[in-house]
C-alpha cells in the first residue's frame, strides 16, 4: 500500500468511486419528490446522512493510501458494490414493496457492509502506526452501534422507525466526534479539500439533472426554456460561492495547520459541514424539479401557479442551508464570518411566505437574482482579497 503524500492528488478512482454517489443523489431527490412531505423530506435527509457517512470514511482513507494501488484498489471496488447497493435500495429503505427481498434490511446490510469494510481497511493500513490504531479502535464502537441501530429499524416502520434512523446517525457522528482526532492524520490538505470540492460538484450536478428530469416528457416551450435558464445560473451562483474564493482560501488554511489540528479542522470544516451543504443543494434540487414540472405543464400546473408548501421551502430553504452552511465552514477553517451570506440567509427565510402567491417562474427569478446579487456584491466588495487569494493559487 503506497502511502499519501503532501502534494497527492485525487485519482481516478476515487473520481470512478464518486459516480455510485451520483446515482445515490439521484434516487434521494427521487424520493423526496415522489414524497413532498415533511415526513418524506426528514425520510430524504436520513438517507442522504447515511451515506454521506459512507462516502466520508473512504475519502479519509484515500488521504492515507492511494486508493488506486494495491489491495486498497479491489477493497474500494467492493466498497462501490455495496454502495450501488444501497442506491438501488433506496426507494424501499424505509416502506418495502411487494415481493422480491426486504428493502429495509438489504439497505441496512449494506450499510453495514460498507462501514466495516472501511474499519478493517483501516486497521490493515495502521498496523505500523499505533497512533492511528489506537484512533481507529477508539473509532470503532460508533460503527458498531450506529450500523446495529439501523439494522433494527429494519423490522420496524412508522414514527420508530424513523427513531432508530436517527439513533442509529447520532450514534455515528456524535461517537466518531467524542473519539477524537488525535490519531487521524492529514496527509495532503490540497487532496482532501479537492476531494470535497468534487463532491459539491456532483450534488451541483444533480441539481442540474433535476431541471432535465423535471421536463423530460414534456414537450419544450418557453417557460421551460426560461426556467431551465434560471435553474442552470442559480447552480453557478451556489457553485460561484464555493469555489471562487472560500474554497481555495479554505485549502490554504487546511494546508498551514499541521498534525491533531489540522485533523479536527478536516473533521469539523469537510466532513461535518459539508453534510448540509450537499443537504441544501439536494433539497433545491427537489424545488427546482417541482418548479420545472409547474411550468412545463406536468399534472395541469402551468409556470403561473404558484409553488407553495414543501417544495417551496426546498427551493429557498436549500440555498439558505448552503449558505449557512458554508458560513459555518469559513468560520471553523479560517475564523472569517461572512456577514453578506448571513443577511442573505436571512432574506431568503423572509421571502418564503412573500413569494408563496407568486408564479412559480417569478418564484424562481426572484431567488435566482438574490443569488446574483450575492454573488456580484461579494465579487466587488472583496476585490481585493479575491485577487490576493487566487493570485497565491497561480504561483
């Protein structure tokens, strides 16, 4: 097994494993979609922190040893199996259908798959650092109990079910959080932070397949045309607030940092605080779906009838989330609040109700250009700093 070095960057591989991911998101949104209630969004999140659980251990892993060499390389395609797995699963992982095998428990099996496979992978790739195997075996028992609870919510259903869902992801994330980060080590900050970014990316890219989904059988007209637009600038304003700046400035505070800091900044500022970033942008992915099939006609909705309820609160409640979110993030990484996405979070909230009686084309205007907005206030109002940052990643 080749081990991870600084200037290390993310393979193929790694890149062939983020496409199951892809998948996954897809079939999130589906669900959520087909369900556009509190019940089947809380059902959506659920999911979506599962296997987000999933697909951190292995880029954890893949910051220690190179993911294409080796052992390491059948270990990550056993690993993409059972995430397919997974995938597939997902429209029945709470409510089985009829005939076939269990949803629930396939679902819950191949959780389990997954998340032991990465233990032992883990342990294998220590056993010349006892720091690290000390980490992981303190790691462990967060696996243990979070893959047992969610093998029993598979015999269960209803409002238990949905306990043990949760019981089974606060065992995950709380445990991996109260065992420290002593032992977990950073090998290449730009690796990792790459790693994440490729990952906002492929949520940015479901969003986009949600606009085509959206209308896939409609016949084009120019309501879609426009919406269709709007929907593809409102991903490149979410994608413009990531990777303009914050994402490299982000990477350079990774970088500086060094040994338990620079792993808990890791922890804290990817593995955590990305979970609702990938959240927002997947439950906008639900809004745009819904606003698309409004005004391309489906069910007998044209772009004048307003978007209300859930699918609303998806639309502008997502971006919210993002933002939020990525306030958190430069706050852990770089000790920078940034006030301007602050007020527009606040805005965004505010303008749920006062947008519910509109058109769901304006609807989708109006948050597009206050992502615009954002965007262009912070492009000029931090010309500067920009320009220092980027200047930096060029030499």
């Amino acid at each position: 097994m080749q081990a991870i070095t600084e200037r290390a960057t993310v393979t193929p591989l790694e890149l062939f494993f983020d496409l199951v991911f892809v998948f996954a998101l897809t079939q999130v949104t589906a669900l959520m979609a087909d369900q556009p209630s509190a019940v089947g969004v809380v059902r959506g999140m659920l999911i979506l922190s599962v296997l987000w659980w999933c697909w951190v251990g292995y880029a954890w892993l893949g910051n220690v040893v190179r993911a294409d060499e080796g052992v390491i390389r059948l270990a990550m395609f056993g690993a993409m199996a059972a995430m397919f797995v997974i995938a597939l699963t997902i429209p029945e992982s709470f409510d089985d259908l009829p005939g076939g095998l269990p949803g629930p428990v396939v679902f819950a099996v191949g959780y389990f798959v997954v998340r032991v496979a990465h233990l032992l992978l883990f342990l294998a790739v220590s056993r010349d650092n006892p720091q690290l195997r000390r980490q992981v075996l303190r790691f462990a028992p967060s696996v243990v109990l979070g893959t047992s609870f969610l093998l029993i919510a598979s015999q269960l259903d209803g409002p238990a079910q949905t306990a043990l869902w949760a019981t089974a992801l606060v065992a995950d994330y709380v445990g991996t959080m109260l065992a420290g980060a002593s032992g977990w080590r950073v090998n290449s900050a730009g690796h990792f932070a790459e790693r994440h970014g490729l990952i906002i990316i492929v949520a940015l890219g479901e969003s986009i397949v949600s606009i085509g989904i959206g209308v896939t059988e409609l016949p084009i007209s120019w309501p879609i045309v426009v919406a269709s637009a709007l929907g593809l600038a409102l991903s490149a304003g979410l994608w413009w607030a990531y990777f303009d700046v914050a994402a490299l400035d982000s990477e350079h505070a990774l970088a500086a940092a060094d040994g338990e800091r620079r792993a808990r900044l890791a922890r804290d500022g990817y593995s955590y605080l990305h979970l609702p970033m990938i959240a927002g942008i997947i439950l906008l992915s639900l809004g745009l779906k819904k606003v698309l099939g409004y005004v391309g006609g489906d069910d007998g909705h044209s772009w004048v009838d307003p978007l209300y309820g859930v699918p609303l609160a998806a639309l502008y409640g997502g971006v919210a989330l993002f933002l939020l979110a990525h306030i958190g993030f430069r706050l852990r990484t770089t000790g920078v609040v940034e006030w301007p996405r602050l007020v527009a979070v606040v805005l965004l909230l505010v303008a749920i109700p006062a947008v519910a009686a509109l058109p769901s084309l304006v609807t989708l205007a109006v948050l597009t250009a206050l992502v615009a907005a954002l965007v262009c206030f912070e492009t000029f109002r931090y010309a500067e700093k920009r320009d220092k940052v980027r200047g930096h990643e060029d030499e």
